[in-house]
C-alpha cells in the first residue's frame, strides 16, 4: 500500500550492501555446537540471486531479501591513516547483524545474534580475516536492546578462560528481555512459527526471507547479568568514548541508540533500517509508540547527526549509510514516516474512522513512500495503521454490533446456515476469487473451514482451496510477515500441524527474572476451576539466602479463588502461611522448574505436600495450537 513506488533503478541500496565487503563464509552454513544439527544455512538461499518470478512472489520484497542475503564480513567505518582501528559488520549469519569495534585490548561486540554458533563464527570470521596472527578477544558487549536476535549469542563472544566481562544494555533491558516469555511466551512463539515462515521449505513459492533479514538461526541462546545504562551521555568502555541515548517504548521497551565519536559512526540499533518497521508485531507484543519512536529518532538527528561530522549510520539489521546529506535524509524521512503514520492515524479516527476503515485508504505522501527504506517489508501500512489505532483506542471500534460478536467456530456454522450450506459458501468463495477479490474469498473459506465438521466431505475441500487463495495473496505480498502468514496458513492447511521444536527454558533467562516474574510463571499456567478447587486456599512463603532484603529475597505465594497471586515481605508479621521454605535463588528456579522436589530445600514450618498440589493444579501450554483451523 504505497503511493508511488520507488524507482526501479535506483542501484543505492545494492553498492551500499556490498560497500567495504571483506570476505565471505563459504559454505554459509553453521552448525549446533554439540551436534551436526544445522542452525544456520544461509546457502539455502542462493535462488533469490536469480531474476524474480513474479507469479509467485512480489518484486519488490524479492529485491529487498537479494539485499538481505548477502553474508560476510564488512567494514563500516571508512579508513583514517590517524586511527588503526575501525568498525566492523557481519552479515547475513543471522536474522541480525554482528558489529564489532576495535578498541584497547580486544573488541567490543555489539547485539551477539539469536545463537551462540552464529555469533561465534562470525567473530571467527573476523579474526581470520583481520586479525589472524593474534586474534582478538571481546572486551565489552553492547546489547542495543531486549530482542533476543540482539543478545541470544552471547556465550559464542565471551572471552577465553571465564574472563570477566562488562555487558552493558539500556535501563529495563533484564526484565523486558526475559517478561514476554513470562507471560505470552508460548503464543507468541507458536505465531512467530508464521512470521517467520521457518519451517517451510526455502524455495521461490515458499519462505524467500522477512523483510528484516533471511529468518532467524536456531541453535543456543542465553541471557547475562548486565550494566545498565541508565542515562544519557558518554561511557569510557574499553578506552572508546560511547554517547548513548535511551530510546524506551520505540522499537523495543528497552533499547538506545550510541554513537562513537572516535569513528563518526551512530549505531542506531533497530529504530531506523531499511524498512518501516512493526508498530505491533504479527507474532503479538505489546504495541509500540509510533509518536515516542519519532521523537527519540528527532533527538537522534538532533544530538549526533546536525551538529556532528558523522561519517557513517548503521544499525544491527540490514547495510550502513554514509556521508551526512544521505544520512540526514535517511533519518528524517525514517522519523517522518513514524510520525506521519501516527498523526493521520489519530486524525482520521478522531473524524469517525475506524482501524479497518483508516487502513484500507492510508498513503504515506510521495515524498515518503518513493524512498526504498520506508517500503512494509517488515511491517505494513495496513497493520501499523491498526496497531496505532489500537494503542489509542483498544479492540473496539465503536459498533454496537461488533461488542458481542461469535468466535469463528459458531460464525462459520451461521454463515453455513445462511447460504444454504458448506458447499454454496465454497462456491461462491470461489466467485470471488475468480473475480479477483482473494480477501473476500479467504473470508468465506475460512468461514466454511471453521463451521464444518471435519467429518463433512466440504471440509477437506474448503481446506484446500482455502491453501490456494492463501498462496495467491502470500505471493503478492511486499511484507515479508504478510507472505509467510499466508504461505504458512496454507502449508498447515495442506500439511497438518507439524510437531514443534521444544526446547527447555533457558536456566540463565530462569535466573534472571525476578522473583514476582518466577512466580507468575505458574500463575499463568494454574488453569482455574478446571483444575483447581475453588474453595481451596493456602500460602507459601519463600526466603531466598543469597539475595538481600534490598533486592527482594522473601515472597509470599498465595492460592485464592483459583489464582495464584504473590506479593514481597517487606516486614515479618501477618498471617501464617500454610508452609515456610527457604532455599538458594538457584534452588528456587530449579524447584519452580520442577527439577528438584521441595525436600531439597529447607521446608522451615508447615505442610510441604501443598507445594506437590500446587504442581498439580499447573497446566503445560500447547505449542501447537491450531490457528487456520478449528483443532
């Protein structure tokens, strides 16, 4: 949904991707640390280099993932006879890029990939190439901000011998980087299995990447303690000068920008790529502030870009842009765009106009929407549209009809009803597809899918042909998430549900949340009534030893009315609870991961066998829900 499409031979972008290349990863394929399991291959991806077939995938987003695919090792910064050291990229090893700086007695590792392989490899690659008499450690990591591709590999740069290391990342980072997992993890991780398309075969009518970069790799992840960087200004890390700015609640709930006055280079970590960006991300999250993540790119253009002789902006997805006219131009126009999607938003939906209704006529102006950097790769007008509605407005949109509606089992039974059946609906569905409305289609197939027994001879025929419609709306789609949804939708239409990828919680990201965090880990899971006796009450209260009372170390863990709340002893007093326990913090992850048994702590007073029927009140989340389908 643009105004006017950028100009076709604009060649920018592809002598800026290659710009400063160094060497490449041959073959670019990356395997688990203790297996010969393949967590990474971007080889798979070497069809995108031939011309576009446009029968089944859009141009444009093809193009943008021919950017995406390239790998290897870039330099960033231009040489200076008077500095040595300079600012390094790898690329294409992950769905996020690896920066490295050289500085005084090592490197600084900014945002270490998704995986603990990928991220290892690529500062190999590094060192092979620039330093391979006496590679180079990392003396400090940045982590940008609280998205995992930004920090899951951090074990693969940590320093020979156990070396201690300072991590520094914006003010919230420990608690927003491990929440999501805490409350909506399982949903959000079954629905990035659509984002991402990664299970698919990566093939021209399949998975050709996300806009943001090819998919992300699937080997170890962790997370570390952390320094927080909780004001603007310079830090001395490793004998570079750093100026950060704090940019919360933009693309991420914790996240900055920093610049190296050393190199003129500003890192703007993911608040302005090559794309716009997600103001609610299709895998579901909390919905951004469009209006905040342009005034914080404001500040950006205000605190490092005028007044500066910046040479170079690069961020942790996609290639740099250098020279300050091309850097100014890419900022203001990245911080217009946010702006302008907010302001006509509001102004549209203050006139009467619902999410649905803004979406369906918004255009960005020419100015904005004939820059490549602006196109929905990633994100969309249509859907950042709505999530600025949302944010400001909640789900309702106003209609009286709409506050009550039927959930898609009980509407497609009705609309079934009404058109004379499972059939007349397929027909008809097929009516409009032939006429060229595929979203009209999709609506009534869906219909059919969710009302028909799956007994009903229709509804193995609806599935399929509701697959078909999807593909033809997947491959016309400029955004990477909007392709793979469909495409997905389509391949667990024809496929079945495939069996999840479960991997254990990581005992470090257990570690890291705090207490009240680890306890609502199995509020969510307490399945109510279903499970739970409604009248049963009881309390358990936990000491940690090694953390102090500064830091929070007793709570109090209550079973009422089938929740399950918690609250921090500040005092000693109250009632008495049903059972007092206290352990180590590690013996309390592990007791709440039901690694050990509650007669491996110190049970100081009460029933311990609560604990066992607290256990047994839990629930495990389904990882593979259905979402095309009914069940």
């Amino acid at each position: 949904m643009i105004s006017k499409p950028p100009d076709d031979g604009d060649i920018v972008d592809a002598e800026e991707s290659d710009k400063y290349f160094i060497a490449k990863l041959e073959p670019c394929i990356i395997k688990s640390s203790d297996s010969d399991e393949i967590v990474w291959n971007n080889d798979a991806y070497s069809f995108i280099m031939e011309d576009c077939p446009p029968d089944v995938a859009n141009s444009s987003l093809w193009r943008q993932s021919q950017l995406c695919y390239k790998q290897g090792l870039y330099r960033v910064t231009d040489l200076d006879d008077e500095r040595p050291e300079n600012i390094y990229q790898v690329r294409g090893f992950d769905l996020s890029n690896i920066t490295i700086v050289e500085a005084e007695g090592g490197v600084i590792v900014i945002d270490p990939l998704v995986s603990m392989e990928c991220a290892q490899a690529a500062l190999k690659l590094y060192n092979d190439n620039i330093n391979p008499e006496a590679p180079l450690e990392a003396a400090a990591i940045i982590f940008s901000h609280s998205h995992v591709d930004h920090f899951g590999g951090v074990e693969g740069v940590l320093p020979s011998g156990g070396a201690n290391i300072d991590i520094y990342a914006p003010s919230g980072f420990m608690e927003n980087a491990v929440s999501e997992n805490v409350y909506a993890g399982n949903a959000m991780n079954r629905r990035a299995t659509y984002m991402y398309g990664d299970r698919m075969p990566k093939d021209p009518e399949h998975q050709i990447g996300t806009g943001l970069g090819m998919t992300s790799s699937s080997g170890s992840s962790t997370v570390m303690p952390v320094i927080n960087i909780s004001s603007n200004g310079i830090q001395r890390i490793a004998g570079i000068d750093v100026d950060f700015q704090l940019t919360p609640g933009t693309e991420a709930p914790a996240e900055m920008n920093f610049y190296f006055p050393t190199f003129k280079a500003l890192c703007m970590a993911e608040n302005a790529t090559h794309t716009m960006h997600n103001i609610q991300t299709l895998r579901g999250a909390l919905v951004r502030d469009a209006h905040k993540w342009s005034k914080y790119l404001d500040e950006a253009i205000a605190l490092f870009v005028e007044p500066r002789d910046i040479s170079v902006v690069f961020a942790s997805h996609h290639w740099p842009k250098w020279e300050k006219p091309a850097i100014l131009e890419f900022m203001t126009s990245q911080r217009d765009m946010y702006a302008y999607l907010n302001d006509q938003t509001l102004r549209m939906l203050n006139n009467g106009r619902t999410g649905l209704e803004i979406a369906e006529v918004f255009r960005l102006p020419d100015t904005l929407s004939d820059k490549w950097w602006n196109q929905g790769y990633y994100g969309s007008i249509s859907h950042n549209v709505k999530a600025v509605y949302h944010r400001y407005m909640g789900w309702f949109d106003g209609n009286p009809a709409h506050l009550w509606e039927w959930p898609p089992v009980e509407a497609g039974q009705f609309y079934i009803e009404c058109m004379g059946g499972a059939g007349k609906v397929i027909n008809l569905a097929l009516g409009y597809k032939s006429r060229g409305n595929l979203r009209f289609a999709a609506t009534l197939l869906s219909h059919a899918v969710f009302g028909t027994p799956p007994t009903d001879t229709s509804y193995d025929r609806a599935k399929t042909e509701l697959a078909l419609v999807l593909k033809q709306l997947g491959y016309g789609a400029e955004s990477g998430p909007w392709r793979n949804f469909f495409l997905f939708g389509a391949y667990e239409l024809e496929n079945g549900i495939q069996d999840p990828v479960i991997r254990p919680p990581d005992p470090n990201s257990m570690m890291a949340l705090s207490l009240d965090q680890l306890m609502d880990t199995m509020a969510v899971r307490l399945a109510g009534p279903e499970t739970t006796p409604a009248s049963r009450f009881f309390s358990i209260e936990f000491t940690v030893t090694d953390m102090t009372e500064a830091e929070g170390n007793r709570i109090l863990l209550t079973l009422s009315n089938c929740a399950l709340t918690n609250r921090y002893l500040i005092e000693l007093g109250g009632a008495t609870p049903t059972l007092v326990c206290s352990s180590t913090h590690s013996q309390l992850v592990q007791l709440v991961m039901k690694q050990i048994p509650i007669t491996d702590i110190t049970v100081v007073s009460g029933d311990s066998s609560v604990w066992d029927e607290l256990m047994s009140y839990l629930t495990v989340p389904n990882p593979a829900f259905a979402i095309v389908t009914p069940e």
